[in-house]
C-alpha cells in the first residue's frame, strides 16, 4: 500500500530521544528551551511558547485574549475539528464562515459577512499549508479591535509576502504531529510579538506556577513556587523536543522535496478535465503539507467511491479538508450558508504526499487515481 503520507525520521531523529533520555532530563526542560528558541527563529517570530499541541496552542492564545461565554470567534468549518473545538473551551461560541473556492482558505469577504459586535477574535487558518491572505482580513478586523489567531498547524515552510507564515502574527499556533511536515510526535507551538503573552503563556502551560520545574531544579536551593492563576498541564517533553530540533533543521528540504512532487503532480494532472489542483496563492507560496484535489461536477463517480477503487488497488486515499459543521458534534449549531465549505468537503480528496515518495510510486498514484474517474492513463 502507498502511504497517504509518512514522516521522515531517521537515525539522526532516535539519537537525538536516546541522548535525551540518557540525560536524565525527560520532562520539559533544556531541550525545549531550545526548540523554542530556533523554532522562533525559522519562522522569524519574537517568541516561542512549547505545548502539548496545536490544540492546545489555540486553546493557550484564545485564553490569552480572556476570550469567554459572552464572546464570538469566527472560524473556518472547513478545518480540522480543533480549531472550532478550542473556541468551546473557552465557553465562547465558534461562527462559523466560508472560504474562498481558490484556496479553501478564509478571506475578508466571507469574514465580513459573519461578524457581529460580540465578535472578538477570529482564527485564520493556513488550510493545508496554503496561506491565507493575513493582511486582508487584519485591515478588517484591527479597527474593530478584533484580534486575529493564525492557525498555523500545517503551515511551517509556508511563506507570505516573501516572509515566513507567522512571522508577523500577534498569536500563532502550530502543529507538529506526524501529518505535518516536521514533527515530535504529538507537540505543538505557540508563537508571538508580545513578550508579556509569551511569559504568561509559558505559566498557563504548566498549571499556574510562578516558577518552571525548570528553574526549580537548577536553581541550587529552596525555591517555593505559587499558583497564580488556575491554567493547564500543556507542556512538551525534552524528548519531543530533541526530535524537534533535528526536524526543524530538515525543513528546507522537506519544503524543497514536497514543491517538486506537487510540480509533477500537476504536470500529471493537467490533462483531467476540471479537476481542481492545490497551488500557490499569489501572495505566497504553500509547503505542500497535503496534495489536495476537487474532483469536478461532473466526475463520473463520487469521491468516496474513488477513494475506494484507490484503496483496492494499493493507494492510500484520504477524504479532502473536513467541514465541522456537518459533524455530529455540531448538529444543530446555527450557521450561515457555506456553499463552497461543503463542495470542498464533499468533493476533495487528498493524494499521497511524502518526502521519499518515488518516482514510479507516485506514477502508480496517478494511473490508478485516473482509472478510478474512468480516464485514460499516464502514457509509461
């Protein structure tokens, strides 16, 4: 079976646990400290803030805000379930808006057309690696003095105007679970411009305390600490860490790697009548953390009935971005029309994508994909 996508870890990765482990310093510590600092670097952030995950990054950045029961945050529901769930923890309701057909990303037209003067927040997500336009929706939302959180989760090596995605973000969350294109495992990160939401954010990951265990240990004498605030168990391990750090290093030509397979993809694909491709915004570039299509309107089958003519023949499908309104979870919770969130989730369907995917694998991927729509295949 040809993986939807794996991550690429190696020897240099488990050295790196090992060495950590062998320390004795395991929980959160030096290695952290670490892969926040050079985390912040790579994405030209002010500061880094190591969590247990995106989730919980999110949920860190929303209570950073003092977002609460009366307030609204606009949230794509073409995203991960996550990102509309982090609003709920706060008591705060998620408004759901619609993206743009071109990216599947939020803009200021569908941003408008939802806030409210409980509006606090909105949470802008790179989907899949694709930037949205931050400047756009900022212009609209700062004279209202709505904050915007960028949903960074899939976006690191993403860049924006010519800088990193996040390089400028007042709050950012990040991802780094092995669906993304460098991970620790399970992880997250939070990055900032304010110092003050950095401090504080680094207290609310770890219950409160005034002082890290960090600090406790290498302090050299009896050091009290104090509760200030009720907070989180949210912190990352110095084993996840250490793999950070190596991972991190891999970026540029994980980013590199993943832009020629997508290139080829779409040289592939052209000739599939009205099939819609992942690409480049104009006002960025996408680190191809996932290959997404839409099949067109008139595919001759549906989209999960491609995805299990794939799966039969040894190629790991998966469904397209999901829509959070149509989950369980949601039933009920009132929204405005989402007409392009729901084509998307309906018709979308992602493609393996991996750093070591070969050349005749991913040959494979394309001839059983156009078998699956009935066409004629990839000329050998």
């Amino acid at each position: 079976m040809i993986p939807v996508m794996k991550p690429w870890l190696g020897e240099e990765e488990a050295r790196a646990a090992s060495a950590a482990v062998l320390s004795g310093w395991v929980a959160q510590g030096p290695k952290v400290a670490a892969f926040e600092d050079a985390f912040a670097r790579r994405v030209a952030a002010l500061h880094a803030v190591a969590l247990s995950s995106c989730t919980t990054a999110l949920h860190v950045a929303l209570h950073l805000l003092d977002i609460g029961p009366d307030d609204e945050v606009v949230v794509p529901s073409l995203s991960f379930i996550a990102t509309a769930n982090a609003v709920r923890y706060c008591g705060a309701t998620p408004v759901f808006a619609d993206v743009e057909p071109e990216t599947g990303n939020l803009s200021a037209a569908t941003v408008e057309q939802v806030l409210t003067e409980r509006t606090r927040a909105v949470v802008l997500v790179h989907q899949a690696g694709v930037p949205a336009d931050v400047e756009q929706v900022r212009a609209l939302c700062r004279p209202r003095g709505i904050t915007v959180v960028e949903d960074a989760a899939c976006a690191a090596g993403s860049t924006y105007r010519g800088v990193p995605v996040g390089a400028d973000a007042e709050l950012a969350a990040w991802s780094f679970h092995p669906r993304k294109l460098i991970t620790t495992g399970e992880g997250g990160m939070l990055t900032t411009d304010r110092e003050q939401w950095a401090v504080r954010g680094r207290r609310l990951r770890e219950h409160g305390m005034s002082v890290s265990a960090a600090e406790r240990h290498s302090g050299g004498g009896a050091v009290v600490e104090s509760y200030l605030e009720t907070a989180f168990n949210y912190r990352m391990t110095d084993i996840q860490a250490a793999v950070g750090l190596v991972q991190l290093g891999k970026l540029d030509a994980i980013v590199r790697r993943r832009r020629e397979l997508a290139a080829r993809y779409h040289e592939l694909l052209a000739d599939v009548p009205g099939l819609r491709l992942v690409g480049d915004p104009e006002h960025g570039t996408t680190n191809y953390q996932s290959f997404w299509v839409v099949l067109p309107e008139d595919a001759p089958v549906s989209r999960n009935d491609v995805l299990a003519r794939l799966s039969a023949r040894g190629v790991s499908a998966r469904r397209g971005i999901m829509a959070s309104h149509l989950e369980p979870a949601y039933a009920g919770h009132p929204h405005v029309d989402l007409p392009v969130t729901e084509v998307f989730t309906r018709r979308s369907l992602i493609l393996p994508l991996y750093h070591d995917l070969g050349e005749a694998d991913q040959l494979t991927v394309v001839d059983e994909f156009k078998a699956a729509l009935d066409l004629p295949l990839v000329s050998r």
